[in-house]
C-alpha cells in the first residue's frame, strides 16, 4: 500500500478535509462528566427541599394526630382522672413522639353543659377529686376543646430560613364529652 504525503502546495482531497474536521468536533470523553456536573446541583436542591417539607408535614400530622388522641381521651374520661391537662399532654407526646415536649404549649378549655368555659393553659392542673378543680368541669354533655402549638419547627433550607418570623404550628379539636 503506498501512502500519499500532501505538501502545504497540494490541494487536499475534499473527503479527507470533511473526516479531519469531524474528527476534531466529535471528542465526547468528557461530555457526560460536564452534564452531570450541571444537572446533579439542581437534582439535589430538589430533592433536599422535599425533605425539608417532609419534615415540615410530618411534625404537623403528628401534631395534629396528637390533639385529635388528647381529644378523643378527654370526651371518654369524665369522671375518670384527676389531671385532664395531663391526660391530654401525654396524649400529644404519646402520638408525636418526635415533637421535642420543651416546645409544645397546650389550652384545654372544658365548658360543662349550662356553664361557663374554664380554660387551663398548663401541662398540669390536677385535683384531689373528680367533683373539684378541673376534673369538675370534665362532665358529660360538655365539650372539651384542646389546643397545642408547636414552636421549634424547621424550615431553613441551606441556610435560608424559609419563615424568618419563626415557625409555629397549632392544632386545635373540640369533643362533647361521653
């Protein structure tokens, strides 16, 4: 096979000028490094704010799952326990267990039939018997409202605080008591 060795003076075949310049634009080595570099920033800020409003949904279901329970065991204990604003505090804690408890604030407002609200905004308000103090109020044919507000919630997204005026959510339930 002889080989042709073009001098600068010498016209270059037109096939062979077309495959140099191809050959020059086709280097693909490292276009997949260069996508990938580009798309996988964006990829992950999606995927970290949708765990960060994951968390945000999860701790108010929680939330809001506890006051239902606090509610629900409030209507079916009149007469039962000596500290309503107990029962319900740990109904909270007991259904949202990844709520820290520091932050949580409770109103328990019980109003029995014919007469006035009384509100206690304490995890605690016990009495020695269930005809005296709070538990007094707890009767049947009443309501029991229960309302808890969480105040550590997080939503900062890579710095951001997405709420710079804090974050707090708040979930209330009213039940006529059994």
């Amino acid at each position: 096979m002889k080989r042709r060795f073009f001098s600068p003076n010498t016209a270059v075949p037109k096939r062979s000028l077309t495959r140099t310049i191809s050959k020059l634009f086709s280097f693909t080595d490292g276009q997949a490094l260069v996508e990938t570099a580009l798309v996988v920033p964006i990829i992950l800020t999606a995927i970290t704010g949708i765990l960060i409003f994951g968390i945000f949904t999860m701790q108010y279901m929680g939330l809001t799952e506890g006051v239902s329970n606090a509610g629900r065991h409030l209507a079916v204990s009149a007469g039962q326990t000596l500290d309503p604003c107990a029962l319900a505090a740990s109904s909270v804690q007991a259904a949202a267990p990844l709520l820290a408890p520091a932050h949580l604030s409770y109103s328990i407002t019980m109003t029995p039939p014919g007469g006035s609200a009384q509100t206690y905004s304490q995890a605690s308000c016990s009495s020695t018997a269930t005809n005296t103090g709070a538990p007094s109020y707890l009767v049947s044919g009443g309501t029991v409202s229960v309302t808890a507000s969480y105040s550590s919630c997080s939503l900062a997204f890579y710095g951001t605080n997405l709420m710079p005026n804090g974050c707090s959510i708040t979930s209330e339930i009213t039940e006529e008591v059994q």
